[in-house]
C-alpha cells in the first residue's frame, strides 16, 4: 500500500504548471478506464508532433513500458516503473546519457509520464511482508491511460490529414497530367485556340507550387487547374464534335455549328465586319496600282521576320522551309484549320503562307487571326485581296521605323535595305 506520492521533482528541476496539469490529468482517469499499452503508444507514435514528443523520446516511452509486466493499463492501478538509467540506456539502443536524460524531460514536458522522485532522487521500489509493492519511486505511465481517448482522437486528426494530403497530391499529378496532354492534343490535331497563351496559364499557376507545399495550397491550385482543364476539354470536345457531326445528330446528317469554348481567346465566327477591315489591306485603286508580280522570298522575310522565331536557328531559306514555318504559326495564332485550309485554296499556298506570316507580324495589333484571315481570304476571293500591297505596307512601315536611328547616326547602314526600283514603288502617292 502506498504512504505517499510525490508531486515534486528532485534537485534544482523546477515544478512547472504544466506538469501539474499532468498530474491533474491522471488522477482523473477513471478507475474502469482499460488501455492497450501499445496499442497506446501507436497513437501517441502517430500524434507525435501534435504532442510535442520526438523521436528519440518515444524511443524512451517505449523502453519503459516494457518495463511493466501486464500488457493492459487500467486507471485504478499503480502504474509507476522504477528502471535505472543503465538499464533504460540498454533497452533504448545504447542511447548516452546525456541524451537519455534530455529526452526524459521531454516526456515530462509532453504531459506522457510523471516523474515520481525519492528523498535522494533514486529509482526504487519498497516491498512489504507479503512481497507487495508498498511504495516506488520512478516514472507514473498513468497520464497514457487518462489521455488515452484525447490522443486517440490526435492520432485520427492527423492520420486524415496524412490522408487528404495524399488525395490532394495524387489529384495535383492527374490534373497536372491531364492538362499538360490536352494541350499537346490541341496542338498537334491543330485544334482553333491560342495554345501558347494556355501554356503560359498552366505555368503561371504551377509555378505557385513550393518544393514542399502545404495541403491548402495544393487544394487551391488543384481548383484552379481544374477550372482550366474543364475549358479546354470543353474546346476539344466541341472540336472534335465539329469534325464528326454525325456521331451525335440525327440518322439525316443535319448538323447545326454552335460551338463557344470559353479559353483565353476570342472566337474567329464573332470577328465584326468592321474589325476584319481594320487591318492593313489595300484599297481596290492601289490594288491596282501596284505591281502583280510573284514576291520574292527575301523581301517577305525581310518585312515578316518575326516568322523566323518559330524555326530551328532562325533560318528560312526556301519557300518550303517558309510554307513549314506558316504551319507553325497557324496555331500559335488561334486560326481554325477550316480557316487555313480556304484561305490556300482561293490564295495559293504560297500567298496564304505569306499571308499568315503578315498576320503573325502584326499579331499584337490583330484582336482576332482566325477572323482576319477569313476576311481577307474573302477579299481575294472578290479579286480584291493581295499579298504585294500588304507586303509592301509592312516593308514601308520598317523603314520609317529606321529613320529615327539614320538620323541619329547617319553613318551606320539601315538594317532593311530595299532597291531603288522598289524604294520608287513604295514613294508612289497612294490614290
């Protein structure tokens, strides 16, 4: 029968409100209150973190509790273990001593055990005539079974936010996946969008991502790359379902375009009348004016170069190397493969080639490519549409751009050097 239990720890350790809290705690537990102990100690090894313990400490919690005989804990049991340190040094893997005492401390600090300290600081236990432990003096393992029910909850709350974590992580990779395809799909089956401006979405919204990032934030970019994924699945559907109408009309082939994806672009069928003509095409009288001959590859490249960009080292030195460089741009621009494919019908495939890479130049100045192209290749279409006055108005527009720098050094060349015969061809008055 025990005479009396200590509350205070020995030598110059100082008693804390926490560890009468503790102390509090475990005369709470209720009598009938039956614990696994490692069954326990699994939880507390889960909810480690949450406690405060670590790694090494549990190591020590674990040590002790092999030092009680009975496997299960109950709350109206004496459940003080008494081990020297040598002992408890052996049975933690050779842990040295100064660590095994830091480590102790922490199990205190964490409210997981109650030092139960002698007059001299000693471990021991006292028996009776009968062989009966009267008094001990060690560790009390009691808090374990009064805040059994608390840690068990701990362990839970963090195993399912383990479990969310990886449902977060796993939704972020497939997401990842399905939109990084998708985009190559558009691509490469030249789907209508502006592909280029997709990829710089998924960039900027991916590159949020940490190298080790919290489950909230992986959850925002997961809605956020959701909502995306959503669009241009939404555009390649509608795509797909424009190229085979009759999958899902009726048995008489009738099929009715009413397609709108919502992707960052604009819709080439919505170009106004009046945004088609805004761009730099000639009028029918100097349509006339102007010479009709073939174009020659130099002077094309000279007033498009931004159309070397989307070539291996920048160089463009047959037509069919420019004709390969076209069908690049197209989808860089947005433009349908209907759009494209009339346009070199009633054009040629030449003059629809140096009209797309006069529509890439002026990108920045075009709301809309698809609908642009669409014009003009109605215009041609009306024989009043060609390639030369376009040409020539983005040649004109290079050299007036370099007569800043002329006279600002007029001993340097200008970089676009045109021949006299074309340079009398560009001061022509405009009717």
């Amino acid at each position: 029968m025990f005479t009396h239990i200590t509350t205070t720890p020995f030598g110059r350790r100082p008693m804390t409100l926490g560890q009468i809290s503790s102390q509090m705690a475990a005369k709470a537990a209720k009598p009938d209150a039956v614990v696994h102990k490692w069954q326990a100690f699994q939880d507390i090894r889960v909810a480690r973190e949450l406690l405060g313990a670590t790694d090494r400490s549990l190591t020590i919690l674990s040590a002790l509790l092999t030092f009680h005989p009975e496997t299960a804990l109950t709350g109206d049991a004496e459940l003080v273990v008494w081990p020297s340190n040598e002992q408890l040094m052996a049975r933690a893997n050779g842990m040295p001593a100064t660590t095994l005492r830091r480590h102790i401390a922490v199990l205190v600090d964490c409210g997981l055990i109650i030092r139960r300290d002698s007059p001299n600081g000693k471990r021991f236990a006292r028996k009776g005539r009968g062989g009966q432990i009267e008094q001990a003096y060690g560790f009390d393992l009691a808090p374990i079974v009064a805040r059994a029910e608390e840690v068990k909850e701990l362990a839970e709350a963090v195993q399912a936010e383990k479990k969310a974590f990886r449902v977060a992580k796993e939704r972020l990779t497939l997401l990842r996946r399905d939109v990084v395809k998708m985009i190559d799909t558009g691509i490469a089956e030249r789907v209508p969008g502006n592909w280029g401006r997709v990829q710089q979405i998924y960039q900027a919204i991916i590159g949020r991502l940490p190298r080790t990032a919290p489950r909230q934030l992986l959850e925002d970019i997961c809605v956020e790359l959701q909502d995306l994924c959503t669009q241009i699945r939404d555009v390649l559907e509608s795509f797909a379902k424009d190229q085979n109408p009759d999958a899902n009309e009726s048995h008489s082939g009738r099929h009715i375009q009413n397609s709108n994806p919502e992707l960052p672009i604009e819709s080439e069928h919505g170009f106004s009348k009046s945004e088609e003509a805004a761009g730099s095409v000639a009028d029918p009288d100097n349509l006339r004016s102007l010479p009709k001959r073939e174009l020659p590859l130099g002077i094309v490249l000279d007033a498009c170069p931004n159309l070397r960009e989307l070539v291996q080292g920048g160089e463009i030195r047959h037509w069919r190397d420019f004709l390969a460089a076209a069908e690049l741009a197209r989808p860089a621009l947005g433009i349908s493969p209907s759009a494209w494919r009339e346009a070199r019908e009633i054009l040629g495939e030449q003059h629809a080639a140096i009209t797309l890479a006069a529509i890439y130049q002026r990108a920045e100045q075009i709301n809309n490519a698809g609908g642009y192209l669409r014009s003009l290749t109605e215009r041609a279409k009306a024989e009043k549409f060609s390639t030369w006055p376009m040409i020539m108005a983005l040649v004109r527009a290079r050299l007036e751009a370099q007569k800043p720098a002329r006279v600002a050094d007029a001993g340097d060349e200008p970089r676009l050097k045109a021949s006299e015969g074309l340079l009398k061809t560009l001061q022509k008055p405009r009717p």
